[in-house]
C-alpha cells in the first residue's frame, strides 16, 4: 500500500509541504508507504510546463521520457493521493494546477478512478481561501474519478472538507490534528479496501 503526496508549492521548504510530511507522518505510523512529490521541481524540467492540448486524447508526447512520466506512472499505482497547496488567489497554486492538467492521459485510462484523495490547503491569512482551495482540489479529484474524503476520522469527529491552515502551520496544534486526522483517514480508507 503507497500514498503519493503531491506538493503543490513552489518551495521545497513551505507550510505546505511541512502539512503533508505531517499528514504523511501518521500514514507511515499506519505500516503505509508514502512519497512526496514535488510538482514545482518535476515541471521545472519540461519545455513546456503546462498543457496546451496538443492532442486529443492525449498521446504523452510532451512528457515521454520525462521525470513526469515516471511521477505519473507513481500516480497510477498508488492507492491514495494526497494533493496539498498554498491559497493563491482564493484557489489552487499554478504548479499544482499545471501539473493535473497533465494528468488527461491518466483520465482516459481510468488510471485514478476509486483511488482514495484527501486535500490540504494553507493561506497565509485566516480565512484566506483555505476552503476554496480545498474545492478546487477536491473537483480535480473528482474529475478523475476518485473517492474524496475529509480530515474526519470516526472515533473523533466526522471532519470537514479537508485540511484547512494558516501560516506559520507548525505553530497550530488544532490544525496539525486535522492534518493528522486527514492521513490517518486515508489510511484506514485504504486498509478497510484492502480486507
């Protein structure tokens, strides 16, 4: 079992990539294996780092060969996704959304239908658009086909939508909780398919 963390930052050393070790810290307390991409650094190495729809369906010709093609091939294969971003603009990072935008090949191959998706977003104010992101992603999974769930966990509390920080997110226990609660959630979405 393997949940990929896709890190929707342009920094390596970011809130948002600190949640998702966070979330992903629990995820390996649950025996899961995990791995953090981070889409800024796998764009960085394409010609063209957003899709331009060259084809349709697409044929992968703008990433054959690619560090994408082989992040890609991570997605397919793992069993849950986390997708995490910073607020910009009250929606999703332009690495973030670039990257998915890549992803038609995997949509027409039914690559990530029914794979468990969980979300988290960081704003750098409260009430910052933390949700609205936390939309957004949640209907790029969707689109894909995916089983969506919150930051809830059954023992605890039923959750919101995912989750929902403000800078500096190491500095928050409520929200790390949340945090904690979305990958342990993931987990056991996983564990319970698995028997």
């Amino acid at each position: 079992m393997k949940i990929i963390g896709l890190n929707g930052s342009p920094r390596k050393k970011s809130n948002t990539r600190f949640l998702l070790e966070q979330a992903l810290a629990q995820v390996k307390e649950d025996n899961i294996d995990f791995e953090i991409i981070d889409v800024y650094e796998t764009l960085k190495t394409l010609q063209v780092p957003f899709c331009i729809h060259c084809s349709s369906p697409c044929n992968r010709s703008c990433y054959k060969g690619t560090q994408l093609e082989k992040d890609f091939e991570k997605l397919s294969t793992a069993d849950g996704l986390i997708l995490a971003s910073p607020v910009y603009f009250g929606t999703v990072s332009a690495p973030l959304k670039a990257f998915w935008d890549k992803t038609r090949a995997l949509r027409t191959d039914h690559k990530l239908v029914g794979k468990i998706g969980g979300a988290i977003s960081v704003g750098a104010s409260l009430f910052g658009g933390q949700e609205t992101t936390i939309r957004a992603l949640q209907d790029m999974m969707l689109i894909q086909g995916m089983t969506i769930v919150g930051d809830g966990l059954l023992n605890v509390s039923v959750g919101h939508q995912g989750a929902c920080c403000v800078n500096p997110a190491s500095e928050n226990t409520l929200l790390l909780n949340n945090v904690a609660h979305l990958g342990a959630r993931i987990s056991a979405e996983i564990k319970r398919r698995g028997n």
